[in-house]
C-alpha cells in the first residue's frame, strides 16, 4: 500500500484491508484503516466511504453516540456523496434506539426522496408516527 504510485489505489487499499478487518470481527483496527485513509486524503472518493463505515464500526459495537456522532460528518460535510443518506438514516436509528422518537423522525423526513429504500423510510416514519400520536397523553 505504502509504496503504490497511485495515490487512489493506495486509499483504496487502506479501505479494503478495513473491510477484511471488519469481516474478521476487528472492528478496532478496521476503524484505525478506515481512519487512516480518512486523514491521509479527507477530498478522496473513499473518504466518505471510509468515514461511514468508522461509524458503522461504532454502531456494531453498540456505541450510538460515537456512530451518530461520525454519520453526522458523512451527512454534513459530505452531502452530495451517496453515503449521506445511508449515514442520516443510521443516525435517526441510533435515536429511535435512544427512544428520541421526534428527533429520529425528522430525520427520516429529511430523507424523502433521497434514501434509496422508499418502502423502508416510509414503514419507519408511520411507525414512528404512531408511536409519537400514542405517546401524548390525552
């Protein structure tokens, strides 16, 4: 990787070494691949990628803040890239798993017509809906 004089082929290898990490259970040192790669070359087609799956990382691990915390940078700083829906859409996950319904719901509207699973956001969102209608007390 260190010595590729292709300086994409080199993220991309940092990001696949991260994948096999990942799949071996590792999660510590995929994020540190994933991590690496991110701060090699913040502008790089794999950063956004790599970036997510440090937060993906995080959420298999069970820490939700730390994941919504990393999906938020995905979804602000890198908002034309196709990972900022899949990032906002963990993150309202993480919430709805915090029981901050209102807060996870917003963020599913956020993604009408952005999300790649219409079905999905939509089931989730009606949910959430009556959840919160239930909620109130009469």
């Amino acid at each position: 990787m260190t010595f590729s004089p292709d300086p994409d082929q080199t993220l991309e290898s940092h990001y696949r070494v991260g994948e096999i990490y990942f799949a071996l259970g590792d999660l510590e040192q995929a994020r540190t691949e994933w991590d690496l790669l991110v701060k090699k070359d913040r502008k790089s087609r794999w950063a956004p990628l790599a970036l997510y799956r440090v937060g993906s990382a995080y959420f298999v691990a069970g820490n939700c803040e730390k994941a919504m915390e990393i999906y938020q940078e995905v979804f602000t700083e890198y908002r034309e890239n196709e990972m900022a829906p899949l990032a906002k859409f963990r993150t309202a996950n993480c919430l709805e798993e915090s029981h901050r319904q209102t807060e996870a719901l917003r963020l599913y509207k956020e993604l009408e017509g952005r999300y790649p699973n219409p079905d999905l956001l939509a089931s989730k969102m009606k949910r959430l809906e009556e959840e919160i209608v239930n909620k109130k007390p009469s």
